[in-house]
C-alpha cells in the first residue's frame, strides 16, 4: 500500500480537519472534486465535457462486488434500489420480509406502504449482534426476502451474507441487501455470499458526490423481473443505437441490469464517482480493509481503557468500519468535538465513529484524548 502520507495529500479535509464520520458522507478526494470542477466549467464555456462518463463505472463497481457489469443498474440512492427489488416481487397471501431491528429505516419502509399486503417480522439484536439461530426460526415457506444492512448504520455489526443467502435459498426467498456501510471498506463477492440484490450510495465509504448509487441484480434473476418504472434507459441498447426514431410502438427491455434504470441519471455526479472508485481500486480494498480495522481496533482498545461501554462486536468478522461506544449526552460531545475540529456522529445513544483508510491512529487518539477530557469535565 502506498505511503500514508501521500495518500493523505489526495484528502485536503486532512490539512483542517479530523474526519472520522465517513458513515455519514465522506469528504470529496482531491481527483473527485478535480474532476466535478473541469466538468462544470466545460459545460459552462462549452455546452458540453471532453470527460468520458462511459456507463457511469458499471464496470469499476461490479470490481468492487465480484459481480458482471451487465449485473449492474444505475440508481440516484440506495432507498432508490431496494425500492425497485421490494416492488419487482410477488407477494402471495400471507406472505412475509424477514429483517431486524437494527435496521436503516429505507430497508424496511418499501414494505410498510399502504397497499402491500405483506408480514414485517423483525429479528431482535441480542447485545448487538442479530445471531443466525434466530434469523433461522423467523424465515419460513411465506418468506419473500430476507432484507438487511450488509453492515448496520448505528453500531457496525455486520452480517454473514453467505450464511444469511442459505437461509434465505432454503425457502425459495431472495437476500436483499443494503451495502452503502459495506462497500469501499471491504472485498465483497456477491457470487460466492449468493446475494440476489445489493443496492448503495456512494456519497459514505465510497467517497463519492450525493446522487450516484448502483443496483446489482443476479443474472439470473434479471430477465425474471419486470422494472416498476420504465423509459428510454431500460430498452435495448440497439434501439436507440441504430434508427433514426424511437421505437414508441413496442417495449423491447434491455436483458441487463439497466432494464431498471428510467431516465438520464446525474452523470456529473457519477463523473466524479467514477474517479472514487478508480482511486479505491487502485489502493486496493484489501488494503483499505486492512487499515480500517487497524484503526477500529486501536479506537476499540482506547475506549475500552476509557471504561466505555461498546455497542460494536470486537469481532473483527463481525465489523467494519463503523465504532460506536456509549456515552453520557452524545450530541453534546459530537457538538464539542465538531467545534475541536474532530467529526463523528452521535448515534444509539453513543458515539459513532467512522474512519476511513487515509485516517492515522495519531487522529484517533487526539479524539480519544478529547472524549478523555469530556468524561472527566462531565463526570
């Protein structure tokens, strides 16, 4: 991996700041917002960018899962992907979703709607963790899918995809996972764990601008599925490649993922995510995992020094990047340190704390140092 310094020269928020909220939004690398700058300002003289946008980095994402760029669909959010996998399924009469109760609210709102006449049933965290022995006891023959957080937003538990899809394929369900905690930080293989859908953002882990996000949809399952919204983005590519009028006569799907995508997408911002993940790929996920649980694990020992109380697994294959530790009035500590020039997040009624791999462990106890003096001011 290259030098931590020279990796640092590509975050300017290092030369002003301790960010260390990358579970919130992520700050823009240097490339990124290089990139986001020539576009505009050619748009604005020009009317148009020299910048090759391609199809949005399908091929550098689908990298980052282990999956075919064929298997990959352009989408402005996470909420946005799962959104289309909740309303592409079929919901026989008492049928149910299996998730859990440490779950984002857009994992589980698509099936809370009014008119979708299906079962909630929530998996409940034992001290944190959601164990697969319970998971195994909710999913049943009316599962339709078992949807969670790859990662979870408020403490960093992170599941078993491949333990989690054999429970789901056993009864003829589908694993609908939200990897917007996950990817970035950690080699994902969407094959080998046998996920049916993943959907993300970009603008968190994958130090990307807001607007941009991918749906992955197995191959096998793409065709199978009919796209609850359609327009000039979901036909064939041919269709529009090689006459001189569209075709309004006949709807003619594409056989990849972008069947699911509708419209013109905010290829700026996705200008600039495709800089992201050229920058991640090239440091390699495997090194970034690395240093992220490197950093994870000095904040997990400092706290636990400190007599706080974590609500993150110490498991490493049980975490990501995400730390999150109890204490007395969160939002008042996030709110001092903020004004140190420290920033993470008050969480659960913790301390979320989210480092990337270009964060030091020299940052990590200047803001154990700052929750020292906290706990000693407020005890």
């Amino acid at each position: 991996m290259k030098d931590i310094g020279n990796i640092r020269e590509q975050f300017p928020i290092t030369q002003s700041k301790v960010f260390l909220n990358h579970a919130a939004q992520s700050p823009l690398p240097k490339p990124v917002a290089d990139a986001l700058r020539k576009c505009i300002d050619e748009f604005s003289n020009f009317g148009d960018t020299s910048i090759k946008w391609n199809d949005g980095g399908k091929p550098f994402f689908a990298k980052l899962i282990g999956a075919k760029p064929e298997e990959i669909a352009l989408v402005e959010n996470t909420s946005m992907g799962l959104n289309i996998a909740a309303n592409v399924l079929s919901y026989p009469r008492g049928s149910k979703i299996v998730t859990t109760d440490l779950e984002y609210p857009s994992v589980v709102y698509p099936w809370l709607r009014k008119g979708l006449d299906v079962k909630v049933d929530y998996v409940k965290n034992v001290d944190g963790k959601i164990l697969l022995e319970d998971v195994e006891k909710a999913v049943d023959d009316k599962t339709v899918a078992v949807a969670v957080s790859h990662v979870e937003y408020a403490n960093g538990f992170r599941h078993d995809l491949r333990a989690l899809s054999d429970i789901a394929h056993e009864h003829g369900a589908y694993l609908i996972v939200d990897a917007i905690q996950s990817v970035g930080t950690m080699p994902i293989d969407v094959k080998k764990d046998g996920v049916d859908f993943l959907a993300t953002a970009c603008y968190k882990w994958l130090l990307s601008p807001p607007g941009t996000g991918y749906l992955y949809v197995k191959e096998e399952l793409i065709e199978k599925f009919e796209p609850p919204f359609v327009g000039w983005a979901s036909v064939k590519q041919e269709i529009f490649e090689t006459v001189d009028f569209w075709d309004i006569w006949s709807l003619r799907l594409s056989d990849t993922a972008s069947r699911f995508e509708v419209g013109s997408p905010g290829f700026i911002s996705f200008i600039g995510t495709m800089e992201a993940l050229k920058l991640l790929l090239e440091f390699g996920v495997e090194n970034v995992q690395r240093r992220i649980l490197k950093l994870t694990d000095r904040l997990i020992e400092v706290a636990k020094d400190l007599g706080l109380k974590l609500q993150t697994p110490e498991e490493p294959q049980c975490r990501a990047g995400i730390v999150n530790f109890k204490i007395d009035k969160p939002k008042e500590l996030a709110e001092t340190l903020r004004q140190k020039g420290i920033i993470a997040s008050a969480r659960a009624r913790g301390l979320r704390v989210s480092p990337h791999f270009y964060n030091t462990e020299e940052e990590i106890d200047k803001l154990m140092e700052e929750v020292r003096k906290w706990l000693k001011t407020n005890a």
